[in-house]
C-alpha cells in the first residue's frame, strides 16, 4: 500500500508537472551574454504577448556586426533548441543581426516542450546603454499609489558607450524610482546614486543622477530642448542630459534621458546648505506625503527641498520672505507693504526673467504651479533666486488643458491657469510681468540671448537629435506598445498605429518631432510679433464654464488676436448629451465666433443650451 501510494503521488506529481505552464519560469533565467571591454553583459528575452514571439533587444555596440552570444541557463530546468539546433549552457549562439526569424524550443526533463515559438534580434544604434543589477527587481518597479517611491534598492550600474567601450562600471548606493505622475506608468522613472562623484557621458561627476522615461512624450525629446536651451541661455547651473538605454537585470527598458539631478552639490546648484534655502513651487495634493512646506497669504506653496536641520524659526523666517515678496508682486507700485522694498530688491529679477521665459516658450502646462524651482544663498538678507529649471515633458502641444496648446497666447502672463476653485494657480509668475522692470528684463532676454539660441534647436539641433534616437526611439515604442498612446497627454494630428505585426508599427518619431517644431516655431513667431515687431495685441477671455464640459481640461481659455483681425482657433464643440452652443460678448451680449473682429480686449462667454429650452 505504501508503495502504491508513492507510485500514485509521483504519478500526480508528473501530471501536475506536465501541466504547469513552465515557459515564464524558464525564460526568465534564460540569458544571452558577452563580454564587452571586461565586461559580461546578460541580456533576456522579452516576449510581445500579442504576438507571441520573443525578441531580444540589442544594445548598439552590437549593430551592423556578426553577433556571437553565449546561452546561459540551468539545464536543469530544460533544454534549449534554436531553428532545430541543440545549444548546451554555454554553447555560442551566431546572429548575422539581419533580424531574420527564429525558432526557439524548450524541451523539459520529462521531454514535454514548454516553450515553442519565434523570436527576433533587433538591434540598437548610436546610444550608449546602462546595465543596472539589483537584487529584487519586482519589487523595486512595484508601486501603489506612489507608496513605493521609498523602496530603495543596492546593487551595481555598468554603462558602455555606442561602441562597446566601458565608461562606468560602480556599486550603487541607492537605485529607486522617481517622479510623481511618471512613477505610476509602466515604463518607470528612476533617481540613482553613487558613495563618491562620477562623471558620466561627459557631464560633470556627482553623486546623484535620474533616468527620465520619457514616457509621456512620443517625441522624447521635450526635456532635452529645454534643458540644452536653459543651459545656453543662462548663466547659472541648469541640469544637463543625454539619451541612453536601459537595462534592468537584463531587461530592456527602453530609451531614456540621464540626467543631472536638481540637488545642492558641487557641480550643481552652488550654494552654502547651511546658509541657504532651496524652495519648489507645488501642488496642494503633494502636501499629502508629508513633505515640510510653508504657503504664502495668497496660498501659493513652497515645498522646503533642504529642510534638514531647518529650525521653526527659521520656517517662520521664509514664510515672512515669501509674504514680503508677493506682496510686492500684487502692488500696484511694486512695493511691498510689509518692507517697503520694490520687487527687484525681493527676488533676482534676472533669474526669474529667465525662468518665466522657459516656462512661456515651451508652454509648460504646470507653468507657476509645479517643479519651479528657487533658492536663497543668504538667511540673513535673503534674496529669491530662480532655478533650476525641470520636468518639460507636459509641454510643446503635449499638455493635458486646452489652454496651454495654444501657442500663440502669453500663457505665463494668465493668472488663473486652473479651473476657478482650484487651488493651484499660476499666482507669482503671472504676477511679475504685470511689473514693468520684470516685464523690460523677460523682453530683453528674449531678444539678446533666448530667440538665437532657440533658432539654432530648431534649424540644427532638433533634426540631429531625431537622427541620433529614431533607431531606439522604434525599438522603445515596440516594447511598451500601444499603452504609450495612453500615457501621452495629446497625440500628433497626423500619427497613426501601422497595420500588421511588424514591430515598426508603432513607431511615431517623426510626427512627434513635428509637432513639437510646429508648437516652438509658431511660439517664436508669436513672441517676435509681441516683442520685436510690437504688434497691437487684444486679449480675449474665453470662458467655457459649463457642466457638460470637464472643467479640468475645457477651463477658461485666452486669445492673443491682432487688433483688427478675426480670433481663430476659438472652440468649437459638438452637440454633448443633448445640448448646443454660441458664443456671445459678455458685456453687450452680442453673438460672437470665429469672424468676429476683435477690436479691444473682450470677454466671451460658451452659452449652453438644451433641445426644447
């Protein structure tokens, strides 16, 4: 009986064995490795569920080349053939990189086969690559509701550059994910550091660094314009970044932007920490995570980004600099009743100049209510500089409020940037043009530094950079599928997902470039006709207050129109769950639309009406 009994149990145990779904369980301890300069490199295999076939993505070292890899897994767990051919642990796997199909099966102990399909080689070009090993990756990229924001994890960074050649291969102190929006996506953001300062891919060394997915921008290149063109244009540190891959225990995760990070340091914001104050203009939401913050009388607030071993007093000593500042920024004469100083004995007019020009070209739509940030490098006379700039991917047309696709209209100059009720407002920044040193000084950059140097990006270094990723840009856009599409906050008029299965298929580059182009060069050509030509501008307050429309996006929106001329590009809705509208004047009452004639400034009103009212 007993033996019959094991027999029985062994039986099952076969069964259940035979019917497990073994293909995950083994795939993920199937690797393909080199050495590349001293270095072995494990890369896995990725499989497009859709389709059902595996690829296995290569870094650009490897393009235009015959490829040898070694198979790495536990034979234990099955056996591995590739178009027919039986390859042991640590047989050479030949790849002529020519992206022909092939076949891989895996056969199991008791012979039955768990893995049988096709799988590709696609390979990268022109970007170095990080190779990132951690100890649990799973839980690293797990995240619920930002909670898991605070799990850090240890392990080692590897970085080569396009040729194969090793620039960094270090222990990491800390690898976590970043971001706050981004953070919940898939493709993760990621902040990591070093014990002592590196420099890598040509920028200054430091301790700390992010890898920014990108993953919002079909483009990818919205945070590299604005930070090339901050750092060109302004004097003070600004973070630099350059595109890379990333891979993640052998993953690959896609193209990202490496990039310095927004830190007191040496090589980055140059400043005394115990006699300064680093500050960042944020979201009342935030205010949840417990981060220390002061808010001003008007309710504008300032998250504190060096609090430790920031006293009470000493809270209570920056809540009385940023009352003193916007009192001056809401006086009529620039005075502040509580000093009796003038703004630009406040704030560092330059600075902030520089600042608001940054947000008003790339038509950021957190303008002045996230991710601006400012510092003080004195206590005892404190004066707020701005700086420096971060978080771009809202912004040239991908933006989720009507308002800021609008490239002709002076969006930093508009106070109420959110629907009425809103807390998060556009307070301080609209605040300083309404002064006339502030406004003089935004008109004076723009013309001497700021407009050469956004020409060049747009005639030169735009096209370089599309040339430089289009490459990785496709392969990202395979691995993370049709779930970008859902990630962006506005696509391309004219993108479109290719029919088939090729894995080009959602490879959208060039309508992504195109139109972050069109918004810049028809901003620029806004600005030149404002500030250079001087042309008569009226303003047009268009509000679309009504309950058919979601208000967090349909908000009041402004028209800068050539006095004279008709408004264009003024809303027009279809008929929503039975209810019509026009536009009339506020004042007069007047019908207006698209052929109205402005002549001064004017508000408009979206009248709704219901079927048989």
């Amino acid at each position: 009986m007993i033996i019959s009994a094991c027999l029985m149990l062994l039986l099952l145990m076969t069964v259940s064995y035979l019917q497990t779904d073994h293909e995950k369980e083994f795939t993920d301890k199937l690797f393909f490795t080199c050495s590349l300069d001293g270095q072995t490199i494990q890369i896995g295999l990725w499989e497009d569920e859709e389709e059902a076939v595996y690829y296995l993505f290569l870094p650009s070292c490897f393009a235009e080349k015959e490829i040898e890899l070694i198979l790495s897994y536990e034979e234990s767990y099955g056996r591995v053939k590739i178009d027919g051919v039986s390859y042991q642990a640590g047989a050479v796997f030949h790849e002529k990189g020519e992206e022909e199909a092939h076949h891989i099966e895996v056969k199991g102990p008791l012979g039955n086969i768990y893995l049988d399909k096709s799988f590709k080689v696609l390979v990268s070009e022109n970007l170095p690559f990080m190779m990132v090993t951690v100890e649990d990756k799973e839980d690293l990229i797990r995240l619920d509701e930002f909670d898991n924001k605070k799990y850090i994890e240890t392990g080692t960074a590897c970085i080569l550059d396009e040729e194969g050649r090793l620039v960094c291969s270090e222990k990491l102190d800390k690898f976590k994910i970043r971001g706050n929006l981004t953070a919940t996506l898939d493709k993760k953001p990621f902040t990591f550091s070093f014990k002592e300062p590196i420099g890598l891919c040509g920028m200054a060394p430091a301790v700390k660094w992010n890898l920014l997915a990108n993953a919002t921008d079909g483009s990818y290149i919205r945070n590299k314009v604005v930070l090339d063109l901050a750092n060109r244009s302004i004097d003070a540190y600004e973070p630099d970044g350059e595109f890379m891959e990333l891979y993640l225990n052998g993953q690959y995760m896609g193209m990202y932007l490496l990039t310095e990070a927004v830190e007191i340091g040496e090589n980055r914001i140059a400043i005394d920490p115990l006699n300064s104050w680093f500050l960042e203009i944020e979201l009342d939401f935030r205010l949840e995570e417990e981060e220390p913050f002061v808010v001003s009388e008007r309710g504008q607030i300032f998250a504190l980004r060096n609090a430790d071993g920031i006293s009470e007093k000493e809270k209570r000593q920056i809540e009385r600099m940023v009352n003193d500042i916007e009192s001056a920024l809401f006086a009529g004469d620039g005075i502040s009743s509580i000093s009796g100083k003038k703004l630009s004995e406040l704030i560092d007019i330059e600075s902030w100049a520089e600042m608001w020009l940054i947000q008003e070209i790339s038509g950021n739509h957190d303008t002045g209510i996230a991710s601006t940030f400012a510092y003080v490098t004195d206590k005892e006379e404190p004066l707020l500089y701005a700086g420096p700039v971060w978080d771009f991917d809202g912004t040239m047309g991908n933006v989720n409020t009507v308002m800021f696709e609008n490239p002709s209209a002076l969006t930093t100059s508009i106070e109420q940037s959110r629907p009425l009720g809103n807390a998060n407002q556009n307070r301080w920044l609209a605040a300083m043009y309404r002064n006339d040193e502030f406004r003089e000084a935004v008109q004076d950059k723009y013309i001497h530094v700021f407009r050469r140097n956004l020409e060049e990006i747009l005639d030169v270094d735009m096209d370089l950079w599309a040339e430089k990723i289009s490459r990785s840009a496709k392969l990202d856009a395979f691995r993370w599928h049709d779930k970008r599409l859902d990630w962006m906050f506005k696509l391309p008029e004219d993108y479109s997902v290719f029919e088939g299965n090729d894995y080009g298929r959602f490879a959208g580059l060039l309508s992504h470039v195109k139109m972050v182009k069109k918004f810049l060069t028809e901003k620029k050509e806004f600005l030149d006709k404002m500030w250079i030509e001087h042309a008569d501008f009226c303003v047009v307050e268009v509000k679309n207050e009504s309950k058919v429309l979601n208000q967090d996006y349909y908000q009041t929106v402004y028209f800068w129109v050539e006095r004279g001329n008709p408004i264009s590009g003024l809303s027009q809705y279809e008929t929503i769950d039975g209810a019509h509208f026009y536009y009339v004047d506020a004042d007069t009452k007047e019908v207006a639309t698209q052929d109205t004639v402005i002549w001064e400034d004017r508000v408009l009103e979206g009248i709704w009406v219901q079927e048989g009212e």
